[in-house]
C-alpha cells in the first residue's frame, strides 16, 4: 500500500469525502513545495552548540527558531 492510498483512506476517514488517489496526487502536488525554493537552500544546522561555533568562526549572526507547541499552530 501506498503513502498515497493510505493518505486517501485517512482523508476518507474523516472527512467522509473519498477523494481517490488521483485526485489526491493532484493536490498534493499542487501544495508541495518546490526544490527550488529559497528555504530549502540555506545548509540549515539542527545542533545547537555546533552552529554557535560555527557563526562565531564566520563572524555571521545565528538565527534560532525556537516554539513550543505544535508546528502548525495548532494547539
């Protein structure tokens, strides 16, 4: 089974609209994001203490996202 077809099963679930794995293909595609889109060319660092020493080396600022909650505001 497909990542697809089990998404479309989940949709089907709760929102009781069988949407079928084309349709659901299609808006899928429609809101992924791009490769080629900005964000996804920063070389993003997930250590904390490893991107200070490095930003202090370059004698660039550190940028920290940091939230608690969900990802998507949905708390």
């Amino acid at each position: 089974m497909t990542i697809a077809a089990l998404a479309v099963g989940l949709v089907t679930l709760v929102t009781g609209t069988d949407l079928g794995e084309a349709r659901f293909l299609e808006l899928h595609a429609e809101i992924a994001p791009d490769e080629e889109e900005t964000w996804r060319t920063i070389p993003w660092r997930t250590d904390l203490g490893a991107a200070r020493v490095e930003a202090a080396r370059l004698g660039r600022p550190l940028f920290l996202w940091a939230m608690n909650g969900h990802p998507l505001g949905c708390t």
